[in-house]
C-alpha cells in the first residue's frame, strides 16, 4: 500500500516501493500522473481524498508506473506509448495526448510537454497554476534507465533541450524517483552526462540489474543505466 503526502490543498503524493505518483485537484475534476508499481487500488485510495470525477494520464508506461491502470478503461497517454504499454500487459483505451495539448482541471490546466528518449511515449507535465513540472522519469537524481528496446540517449538529450522553451514557467520539478521536488537546473546537468556518454567521453561501472549486465554512468547529480556495448 502506497504512503499518501500531501504537497498542498489540491497535490497529494504516493510513494509506492521507490516509485512515486501524483493527485491533482481542481475545481471540476482530478488527475492521478500515473499509477505507481504496487497500487493496484490507486483509483479507490484517490477517490478517498477527493470527490470529484478522478482522469488518469501517464506519463509513460514502464510497468513501475501503471499497476492501478487497471482501475480506468481510458486514461491519457502518447500513442507512442502504446507498444511498450501493451507488452507490460496493459489494458484499456489510450486517450491520445500530444506536445500542445491542455487538459484542465477546472482553473489548472496541465500543459503535455512531449518528452521521449527514456521511453517513446514519455511525457512531462506543466501544472500552470502551481509552476511545477512533472517530468515522469527523465528528470530525476536517481539512476535512469536507458538500457532496452524502447531506450534512445539521442532522442532523450534532444528532448532535454526542447524543454528550455518552457523556462520561466515552473520553479520545480516533481520526478517520479529520487529526491522531490529537484531545481530545474538538474535538466542542464543531465543534458550534459548524458551527451558525455552519447560521444563515448564517460566511463561506465559494469552491474547486474535483474539479471542485465548494464552499465552505470555515476555523475554527482544522477546516473545512468546504459546498455554494455
Ligand atoms: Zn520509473
């Protein structure tokens, strides 16, 4: 069962076994960001905090993310989740969401950020009123995952860098692991180990993460778990 905090009036956060997701509140209805790794009844524990009509969107859909899906038959997502979504077993219908996209919460609109790399579908999420950014697993100081199919470093690094157009309108970002909230100048520093690592300029520590042999690239303010080429 996942510890419930409350960040304010409207914001609760899970902490779900090294994961973590989100409740937003406003005035007409509510959104859980993702529903945590061992949270089947994520639906039923939100609707214990709130009344109003409960959305869900993901903002990818790595199995840590997804165990109370099965609580919506429709949720928000990037299509280009989809094929990851369904090989981690999930169900029910995308509602598809792209960079643009609004979906307000009644007075606090959530601004989908397109964000792929850590996975081909991955979004971020302005949350306007509240000027925090929720960058699903990308921006984050604990260890990234950036080894399997889906993984890509280039596109990951590009889409760090389109997120500087957003500058100025958040002071925090809410990661989904690691420390919260983290500064937004975490996204400078991770564009730049992940680019060392991208041109062969970084070395790596060889480990063995459920059952992977990866590699794990320890920068002082994160790492990254990369494929041992
Ligand atoms: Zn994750």
């Amino acid at each position: 069962m996942a510890e419930l905090i409350k960040i304010n009036e409207n914001t609760w956060r899970f902490e779900d076994d090294g994961v973590r997701f989100f409740l937003l509140c406003g005035n007409d209805r509510a959104a859980l960001i993702d529903t945590g790794m061992n949270t089947p009844d994520a639906r039923k524990t939100a609707e214990q905090l709130t009344n109003l009509p409960l959305i869900l969107i993901n903002t990818h859909a790595d199995r840590d993310h997804i165990s109370g899906n099965t609580g919506f038959e429709e949720f928000y997502m990037s299509p280009a989740e989809e094929e990851n979504y369904r090989e981690s077993g999930g169900k029910g219908t995308i509602l598809p969401v792209k960079e643009g996209d609004v979906i307000d919460l009644g007075e606090r609109p959530l601004r989908i950020i397109d964000n792929p790399g850590h996975t081909p579908g991955s979004i971020a999420i302005l949350d306007e009123k509240y000027r925090v950014l929720i960058a699903g697993d990308s921006v984050q100081d604990g260890n990234i995952f950036m080894f399997g199919k889906y993984r890509s470093i280039e596109t990951y690094i590009d889409s760090l860098k389109k997120l500087s157009k957003y500058d100025g309108t958040y002071d925090e970002i809410y990661a989904m692991h690691g420390t919260i909230p983290v500064k937004p100048d975490l996204i400078g520093k991770l564009i730049e180990g992940a680019s060392q690592i991208a041109s062969g300029m970084a070395t790596g520590t060889k480990v063995n993460l459920f059952g992977n042999d990866v590699l794990l690239y320890k920068f002082p303010y994160a790492g990254f778990l990369c494929e041992d080429k």
